[in-house]
C-alpha cells in the first residue's frame, strides 16, 4: 500500500507529489504538510487492529505514518514512543480538578519528545539513502537525532549553540555524532544548518523544515487518542463500552467509544513543530473517522519566548520575531520556523494559548517534583500553563485534561538547581542533623 502519495502547502495548499519536493514549498517557503490516503488505510486497517497490537512504541501506528518498516528492532529507534501516563492526584486536588493526567516523554530513550522526531526521520533517511543527517539543536532534538541514528548505524551532524546545557551537549558526543558548537543563537544554528545541508547534500531533519519532523510527533496524538478510549470508557465517561477488550469492535461512528468529554491538551510550545504535530495526528484520526471529536489544544509559552502568543493574541498568523531569553532553553526561540501550524494548532481546536513567566517554569518543576516528575524547563512550562489557566478559568474542575511532559530534568540540572533550595551542609554529628531536621 502506498499511503504517502505527497504534501500540501500549509499556506498557498499547492501539492506536490513525494518526488517534486522535500522540505518547504518552492513557491511561498510553507511548511508542508504529509498527504496520507485515508481511503487505503481504511480498507488496510481497522482502529481495533491498532488497539490489540503488541508494539509497544511508536511503531505500532506504523499503517498510519509515511516510511517503510525501519528496521532495527530492538535498539533505541525501535523503542521511542509509547510513554506512560500518570494521575497525578495531589495536583489535581490542589488545583481543584476533577480528571487530570500526566503524559510523561521523559521516559523515551534519548529522555525527551524529540525521540518521535528523530525516529521517523531517520527511517524516511534510510529509506532514501541518506549518507548523512543534521539538525540545529538546543539539546534535545540533537541528542534524539544522535541516539536514533547510533541505533542503525546512521552518521549524523548537530549544530547547537555553545550556551546549549552541558548534559544535553554530552548525550550528543557520547552517541558518536559530529558536534559542531555555534557561537549565536539556535536560530542562526538553524541557518547555517540548512546551508551545510545544501553545500554538502545532507538530509536536514530540522523541525518546521523536514515534514517528516510532525509525522514522527503526531504519534503521541495517536497514542493519547488510544489511551483516552480506555481511559474514558474506565471511568465511565463514554457511557457505552467498559470492557477494554470490547472498545475495537465497531463499525460505525455511532458505536465508537471515544468520550462524548472533550479533551484538553496542554504543551509547551518552541518552534511550534510539537503543537502542530499532535493536532495533525488528530486531525489524521478525524478524516479517518476514528475520532469522535477534535480534542482542544492549548499551547504554552515562555514570557521571554512568545512570539506565537503573540500571533495568536493578536488574531493574526503573522509570526513576528522576538529576540528570546528564557531558562527554558529548549522553547527558546526567536522566529518559531513552525509558528504559522503552532497558531492554528489553538484556534481551530478551540483552544488557546497562555504565556508563563520564567519563575512560574520553576515553581512548575518543583511542583511536579513533589509527585514523582522530574521535568526540564520547557517541559514544565505546560503544567505551569494549566496552572495559569485554572487561574483564569480557562478550564472548569470537570474538564478532562492531559498534561505533557516533553523532556526530563536531567537535561538541564542547573535550572533545576534554581527550583530548589539548597541542601544544608553538616558536621557529621546527630546533634547537627537535629539543627536542621524538619
């Protein structure tokens, strides 16, 4: 079955079969967007085959995604995807909420979100024959690159600035990459990314340039979709189905057991490359007619770091640059390449987007701390978002809510360092540890 049959424009809708293109559109410099054939997949595949399978990583939505079988079995780039969610019940008493999860990317190999990413980029690399990959990375998306390429084999590149957190900078030497540190922004690593691709013919995986990028990030969406069919049949949300062996066998749209509650999806939001991959794998799930209803999607941003906020305050796609500065160095970004996507990601599912300050990121990782999540900055940032929006009702206590955790707090210890207070020093004496006992 060939279910990749081109791209579309995200902007002036041109379509381009797979051979004419490979990043953005020739015409107006647009993000593309993968043209999947629902029909086919339809008649290949069934939501209830997908549900009963054993993979458990990303690859289980293989019949929906636009490569080859990757290959690899068993190494990192066979394992991303397919990460937990918790219930974290302290915080949803504390904010006063009925029904809150968290989903937590920390636990994919690399440690971070960008493990999607990368793993789908690399098997469309292999695929094509790609001898060498590269990326601009803060940390994360570089470290994800390296790891998935290590696992086949694959020689990759990682352009980072030289401000990048030491820890994320390590991931990326100890996978065996070529580490190429940038004295400038990520946005000028991003440039010269693609202008060393160009001079030397790499193939350049950067989000909100590769369309490949939101083809591997949209699996979470399929992942939440799957997991909150369960989850809202559990407890008693659907009102139909609660036997989770029943919830594939239907038919018709009227039967299927997706909560008639909608879902809200908080996220932190950099490039917009994140945002604008999950709404387009629930926005596959709808034209299949898998999906009862388009889950909203809010977006979060850092004060320092806000340009799509602003966009999407000012009711514009206009993305206008902004000179970042935040801790949160992996949503640092001056010109979100992926700002356009990011903004409808909010405004087409009725959702929104929320701006946080840098302080409310670290009162947001000691929070999560408290529960058992050990969360980097931007990865924070989307608990920090709902609790500003609990703030503002934005949200009512009965509304269901996912949280998502895009990347681990040992990314970047020296920010984590700042949520805290500083652990008491000690003679070696019980009288000592009286002192300070709480």
């Amino acid at each position: 079955m060939n279910k990749f049959i081109g791209y579309r424009c995200s902007l002036c809708q041109a379509e381009y079969t797979p051979d004419e293109v490979q990043y953005n559109c020739p015409k107006d410099g647009g993000i593309l967007d993968v043209i999947l054939d629902y029909d086919a997949i339809r008649k290949s595949i069934k939501p209830d085959e997908l549900v009963k399978s054993q993979e458990p990583s990303l690859w289980r939505y293989l019949p929906l995604l636009p490569v080859t079988e990757p290959g690899g079995e068993g190494t990192t780039l066979h394992a991303a995807g397919w990460t937990p969610v918790f219930t974290p019940q302290r915080l949803a008493q504390s904010l006063g909420l009925h029904h809150l999860w968290l989903k937590d990317e920390s636990r994919n190999p690399t440690a971070s979100f960008k493990d999607r990413a990368s793993a789908v980029v690399v098997a469309r690399a292999r695929q094509i024959g790609a001898e060498v990959v590269t990326t601009a990375s803060t940390g994360n998306a570089g470290a994800a690159l390296a790891g998935m390429s290590a696992a086949v084999g694959q020689k990759a590149v990682i352009f980072a600035p030289r401000t990048a957190p030491p820890a994320k900078i390590a991931q990326l030497l100890i996978f065996g990459a070529q580490v190429i540190l940038v004295d400038g922004t990520y946005d000028q690593a991003f440039d010269l990314t693609i202008q060393a691709s160009q001079e030397f013919g790499w193939y350049c995986r950067n989000t909100g340039y590769n369309p490949f990028t939101a083809e591997g990030k949209k699996t979470a969406a399929f992942e939440i979709w799957e997991w909150y069919q369960y989850q809202a049949a559990r407890v008693g949300f659907a009102g139909r189905i609660t036997d989770y062996e029943e919830r594939g066998k239907y038919e018709t749209s009227t039967d299927r057991p997706f909560s008639a509650r909608p879902l809200s999806v908080f996220v932190s939001v950099g490039d917009g490359n994140i945002i604008s991959g999950i709404h387009k794998g629930f926005k596959d799930l709808l034209a299949l007619g898998w999906l009862d209803q388009m889950p909203r999607i809010y977006g979060i941003q850092a004060e320092g770091s806000a340009a799509v906020a602003n966009a999407y305050f000012a009711r514009s796609e206009q993305i206008i640059p902004v000179a970042a500065k935040t801790l949160a160095d992996s949503i640092s970004v001056d010109l979100p390449r992926d700002g356009v996507r990011a903004v409808r990601a909010a405004v087409q599912t009725g959702g929104s987007y929320i701006v946080v300050s840098d302080a409310e990121i670290l009162a947001a990782i000691a929070a999560l701390g408290k529960v058992g999540i050990f969360a980097e900055p931007a990865g924070a940032t989307s608990y920090a978002g709902l609790v500003k929006a609990v703030q503002q009702s934005l949200v009512s206590p009965d509304d269901a809510i996912l949280v998502l955790n895009t990347g681990s707090g040992l990314k970047d210890v020296r920010a984590a360092m700042l949520a805290v207070a500083e652990a008491p020093v000690i003679e070696p004496t019980l009288e000592a540890v009286k002192k300070v006992i709480k």
